[in-house]
C-alpha cells in the first residue's frame, strides 16, 4: 500500500514539473532563441535493500531538456542581429563563468564594449569574452567574423578584431538548463566549429508551438488526474483494510 502511495505521490510531482515546463514555453512563445523545454523526470531511488522508495530531487541540469528543433528565422536588417544556421550554437559566458550555448543573436555592445546577447550573457570569441573598441560601424561575416571600422578611420576600411565562436553539439551529450543555454552534460565545453554559418541581419524566433503546447497542457492535466484518483483510492483501500482488522465491540 506504501508503494502504491509513493507512486502516485511521484507521479503528481513529475505531472507538476511538466506543467510549470509547459506554462514556461508558452510564456517564452516570443523568446528570441527559445528551445521548448522537456521535463526529465525525477529519479526514483530503492534503498533499504529495495523496501524503500526515495524520489531523489533533480538538480537543475535535470529539470529540463529542449527540444532542438529549429525556429522560424525572419529578416531584421540589423547588423548585429545574426542566426545561426543547422545545429551550430554560439558560445556565451553563463552566470556561474562557465561557457554555455545559446541559439539567441540579438546582439548588443554594452557601454563597457562588450558584446553581449540580449539576455545579458557574454558573447564568446576565439579568446575569450569579446570587447569592441569605439566603432563607426561593427559587421559580423557568414562566418562569424567581425569586422568594425574604428572611429577616426577616414578610409572606412573594416579591420576584422575577432570571430563568434560556433560550436555543434553533434556528438556531445548535451542538456538545456533553466536559463535557456545549453551545457555539456557533467561539464567541459565544445570545440569550435570552424565550419559554422550565420545569418547576419536576421533573428530565430522561439520554435514553441502553441497548439502543441495546449494540446500538452490538458493531457498533463488529466494525467494528474489520474495520478489523485489512484492516491484518493489507495487511501480508501488503506481504510477498508484497516476496518476490517478492527475487533467488535
């Protein structure tokens, strides 16, 4: 009867965590970049030599996982606007300053001369994190490239000061975490792909579809449905029993 419990009890958690990925993908349907994000389940743990049942939390490398479909690109015309073009992914500084990939191009330059994605995270060179001196104009190649022309440069020749770095994940065990960048799993980082594309003076848009996303969200919904009804009946079975073990008075 205990099992039957935790099995449901787990079950309400896992129909939770996918409801609250759902609601976040709808959220996220206008999201430069946006990967859909899919629930991994929490693990469940046998201990007591497999009498007792323990649903061990997920970190948040496990919480979620996306799906790698592409998003729509459109035509911005911006110079700093790029999209990256198959499965390349470009190299950014996460929070912790660990390198993380992101699909999100709308690029700016921070007063600082950083250049930096639109959520705020460090656009990653050959180097290291790239820093544009004072510029007229700033392109970025099909390749990456980036070339400026300097401020005082009366010859507006571009001078190329850095390139994106692009990387695949072909290969890679890779996973999505809630910040929306992608990280090998277990740590470490990718190699550049010196053969990776982008578009200039375009974005990808999220690849959320939100009939699918309605669709998932009343499925899951009744899935946690069941998931009660079976603790509703595991309860009323450990009452039965239990009124049947009584002596009468």
């Amino acid at each position: 009867m205990d099992k039957l419990v935790y099995t449901a009890a787990t079950a309400l958690r896992a129909h939770m965590s996918s409801q609250a990925a759902i609601a976040n993908n709808m959220a996220n349907v206008s999201t430069t970049g946006f990967r859909a994000d899919r629930v991994v389940f929490d693990r469940i743990e046998l201990k007591g030599g497999g009498t007792q049942i323990e649903a061990r939390a997920p970190t948040s490398e496990e919480v979620t996982d996306a799906d790698r479909s592409p998003g729509v690109i459109s035509r911005t015309g911006r110079a700093l606007d790029v999209a990256m073009a198959g499965d390349s992914w470009m190299a950014v500084q996460a929070s912790d300053g660990s390198e993380a990939y992101t699909r999100r191009g709308d690029l700016t330059i921070a007063p600082s001369g950083v250049l930096q994605t639109g959520d705020g995270f460090l656009v990653m060179g050959q180097s290291g994190p790239i820093t544009l001196p004072p510029a007229n104009s700033v392109t970025i190649g099909g390749d990456g490239t980036i070339s400026i022309v300097a401020q005082g440069d009366a010859t507006g020749t571009p001078q190329i000061v850095d390139r994106l770095k692009l990387a695949s994940t072909k290969g890679t065990d890779t996973v999505k975490g809630l910040d929306n960048l992608l990280r090998v799993r277990g740590g470490g980082t990718l190699p550049a792909d010196l053969d990776a594309k982008v578009e200039g003076g375009a974005l990808e848009g999220s690849n959320v579809n939100m009939t699918q996303a309605l669709i998932d969200m009343i499925e899951n919904q009744r899935a946690y449905e069941v998931s009660a009804n079976m603790m509703k009946s595991a309860k009323d079975m450990d009452e039965s029993g239990a009124s049947l073990m009584r002596l009468p008075s």
